[in-house]
C-alpha cells in the first residue's frame, strides 16, 4: 500500500457504541432551549421548539406503522420541517434519505423503487412532480408547506400532532443512519448509506476544529440540505456548537443571497465557486460595511484562484476552499482560516489520510498528478445495491474519490480533473452519457459527445459536439430546450457546437481527448 498524507491526529473521543445521532445534537443543546435554532422562509425555531419537533415527528412517524431501518424519502426544499423531519426520522430508529429537489419523476420513481421506501416527505410545491413516481405504490405520503392538501395524503403538521417520542431508537454508530444519492456514471444515482457516527465524525473533525464554528454564529448555506456539504453547513454543524441558521427554499441566486446576508447578519456562508462567481458579477453586490461575514467556505468543484481573490478584496473575508463527497459526507481535505492559498485545496483534515496513487499503482512522486484515495471515520459503508461499484469505490480503509491531485512544493494539494468522464457542474456531478444519450433522441442528431470546458470565469461548464443525420438541421437553442424537458434543467449543454463526424478509436469509442484539445485550440 502506498504511503499517506496524515495530519498530526487531533484528540478526539470517538461516540459510544450506543449512539443515535439525533438524541446527540438533542442533548447538545438541551441548555440552550430559548436561543434561536432555525430561520426559515416563514417562522423562526427555538432550541426547545426543535427538540420537541424532532421528537414529535420520530412519534408519528412510528405511529404510521414504520419499522426499523425503513427506508423515508424525502423530497423537501430547505425548511425547518426538512430538520424536524430528517432528525426525527434518525430519532424513531429509520433510514431518512434526502434526495435533489430538482429530479425529474422517472429520477424519482427510480429512488422509491431502489430505496424501498416505505413513506415520502414531501413539499407540498414539488408534489407534482412526484405524482406519477408515486402512482401504483404502497407508501404513505406526507405533504410540508402551504397549499391544498393532495388527495389521498397527510400534513407534517398532523404528524407533529403525536406525543413527543420520550427516548431514541437505541441504535449502534455503525447501524444504518441515512443514505445520499451521489450521481453515477450511467447517469444513474448510487445510494450510499451512511452510518449515525458518521453525522458526529464531520462535526468532530471538520466542522468545529477546522471552520471554528461556534455559538453565536449565524450560518447560511446556498449549498442545500439534500447535499452532503449542505446537510453539515445547516444542520450538523450548527447544532453541534449552538449556531443560528438560515434557511431558504428558493434557488441561490445572487439577490436572494444578498438579502440573507443583509437582513439575518449572517457571519458564515457556505457556498460553491459558480455562486461566488456570479455574485461578483452581480449589480446588487453588497459593500463590505453591509454584512457581517467573518469565514466563507466553498465546495463542489475547485475554486479558481482569481475568484477567491477578488472575494476577499472585496469583503475582506477568505472562502475556505475543500473537498469532500457525498462517500465521505463532508471535507477530509481543506485550506484553513488565516491560512488559505488560493488555486488550491489546501492541505489534508486532521483525522484522514490521503494517498496519490499513479497510474501503475504506486505512489505518486513529487508533484506527479495520481488519483487521490482517503481513509476516515466518515465514510459510507457502501453503495445500496450495487456491489460492484461497492467494491470498486471502498477498498478496505480507502475509498477512491474519482478526483486526480498532485501537491505542490507547499504541501497543498492541487486539483488536475476527475478520473472518469464524469463533469461536475454548479457543484453537481452531471453523466456525460445521459446528455448524450437524451441528444440523440432528437430525430436530427445522429451522434453526440459531450465533455467539460473551462469558462472564461475557470467554472466548468457542459459542451456537446452533435452530428446531425443527412440533410437535418437544428438550433441549438432548439436542443438545449430538448434537453431541459428530458433531463434536470442544470444537465443541459450550456454549448453546442455542430461537427461533421466524432474522433474516434479503431474500435469505434469516441476519443473525447480530442475534443477537449479542439475546444481549447
């Protein structure tokens, strides 16, 4: 085995054996009952008003008739019913398992049908998309949100008419806590199970001794809860030290985050390289004197140097910049406040080991790009489901990330792309052989490739190479509405460009090196 970058190990106890992850952050804050947990889009929470939802939620829950380990969907925009619920459902001894808001129904029925869930927690405004995914199932169905109840569903409000649950599920660390859905490179999504030590480990190792989270502060997160980095900005982190946090159902957009900042004093913003990106661009952008903004952090993709730079010109405040993934549930690999070097990752997080791995399978020398493997205590056990892919990603202690690194002569590590084709855009992994596949549904198109490019902002971005069938023609504006009706709106090709014939292979596979030489030509 190749020898790892450790960090000095910090002095951390590890949680009991018995050990439910909701009962801990419950009892985290059992002193702070009167300060304020949650701001979301229409009510603020207490510490003591979401002690006693979390517990009435794991009651009703039960009530319905759910057991053990069963698996919950959730497909909820961020809200205090989405913390009440996740918390309650790992409170009541079930399996809550949040999933991208932003899927299409077929995504949806694949979840229900893979996960066999037994009940869904629902927005009431994403409801329709959920309809035919549901249809035929046996499954509760639980509605959040204003609106008409759905024939033949219930309130979350009903649900928190139960009697507080007065203990926890007397579940293990290692038992089954919660799955995430990380993008496969079918297209896809793999069901990766974490554990109820896992939600304490990113909090122990990262969140608190890394970020310097702490009591008093007032986090917000762009990234959403649905996300392995959104579940620790919004909810592991702030309640393991007694933060305030704010919530928000709409999409990210600059003005929407301008006004959190502005009217909430927020102190911490946890966000992605493509929203830093397009709020400085903004017309709205806040001054310095406007906010209240003491740490950023930034996850998803690699931050590029120059955006970071002009971020801390402006607010005179740094973006921490990581990496984590949803196997791994949050960062393992991270600059540090006072301490951040632009144009990379940083260094690794005291608690993990990270090894570079080259191509012949030894240790990647000085400065050589190799794959980058990590072992930690926050690792998924395994892919629900899907043992090969299981066995190819967690090796023993290891677990291979799919990311290519070098490190440079500051020890920090520097990012070089993904070993597979996989594009991660906005921060979301996106199957270059699903867009592909949905172009060549359009009776114009014979053949597609799509890669990644690096826009003028360093942000990766999808571009599709399209050979039509003899004599057709069409925009392509024309195909990235296609695309946008057939596939979650953020897959579409932001470019399109039209090619006589792909490069390929003797053996007929695409040569996709090719055409990111063209594109960078």
């Amino acid at each position: 085995m190749p020898p790892a970058s450790r960090a000095n190990e910090p002095q951390v106890n590890p949680p009991p054996e018995r050990f439910n992850a909701a009962a801990h952050l419950l009892a985290l804050n059992a002193g702070r009952g009167s300060m304020l947990a949650y701001i979301d889009d229409a009510q603020r929470l207490s510490y003591a008003e979401l002690d006693a939802r979390v517990r009435r939620c794991a009651a009703g829950l039960l009530a319905l008739g759910l057991k053990r380990e069963e698996r919950v969907l959730m497909v909820m925009h961020d809200s205090v019913d989405f913390v009440a619920a996740f918390l309650g459902a790992l409170y009541a001894g079930l399996v809550p398992v949040p999933v991208n808001t932003l899927l299409t129904g077929d995504d949806y029925a694949y979840m229900l049908e893979h996960s066999a869930a037994q009940a869904l927690l629902v927005s009431t405004a994403l409801w329709p998309m959920l309809q035919g995914a549901v249809k035929g199932r046996t499954l509760t169905v639980i509605v959040s949100g204003a609106g008409v109840t759905p024939v033949g569903t219930s309130t979350f409000a009903t649900l928190l008419e139960s009697h507080p649950l007065t203990s926890p599920a007397d579940t293990r660390g290692d038992d089954f806590g919660f799955w995430l859905y990380s993008s496969g490179s079918t297209g896809r999504p793999k069901g990766a199970v974490h554990t109820h030590a896992n939600l304490y480990w990113t909090a122990a190792l990262y969140g608190k001794p890394v970020l310097g989270l702490r009591e008093g502060d007032v986090g917000f997160s762009a990234a959403k809860l649905f996300f392995a980095y959104g579940l620790g900005n919004a909810l592991t982190f702030p309640l393991s030290v007694g933060a305030t946090t704010v919530l928000m159902a709409e999409r990210p957009t600059p003005a929407a985050v301008f006004k959190r900042w502005v009217d909430h004093g927020v102190t911490v913003f946890f966000g992605a390289p493509t929203g830093y990106a397009g709020m400085l661009a903004a017309p709205g952008l806040p001054a310095r004197a406007q906010v209240k903004l003491r740490l950023c952090s930034s996850a998803g993709e690699a931050l590029p140097r120059e955006i970071g730079e002009r971020f801390t010109a402006h607010f005179g405040c740094e973006i921490v910049d990581g990496l984590g993934s949803t196997e791994m549930l949050h960062i393992f690999l991270s600059n540090r406040p006072g301490d951040v070097q632009y144009g990379s990752t940083g260094k690794v997080v005291p608690g993990y080991r990270l090894r570079l791995v080259n191509e012949v399978g030894n240790d990647a020398a000085a400065g050589e790009i190799g794959d980058l493997y990590v072992s930690g205590p926050s690792s998924a056990l395994m892919y629900w489901g899907q043992r090969d892919k299981s066995r190819a990603t967690f090796q023993g202690e290891w677990t291979k990330t799919g990311d290519k690194y070098s490190v440079d002569e500051r020890g920090c590590y520097v990012y070089a792309g993904r070993s597979d084709d996989m594009l991660k855009v906005s921060g979301i992994y996106v199957s270059p052989f699903e867009v592909e596949a949905t172009l060549m549904q359009h009776p114009a198109v014979l053949e597609s490739a799509v890669i990644g490019v690096a826009g003028a902002d360093g942000l990766t971005k999808t571009k599709a190479f399209v050979v039509l069938q003899p004599g057709a023609t069409v925009s392509d504006d024309e195909l990235k509405v296609f695309v946008k009706e057939r596939l979650a709106a953020y897959k579409y090709p932001r470019l399109i460009e039209f090619i006589a014939e792909l490069p390929k292979t003797a053996t007929g596979k695409i040569q996709r090196f090719r055409l990111r030489e063209r594109s960078a030509s």
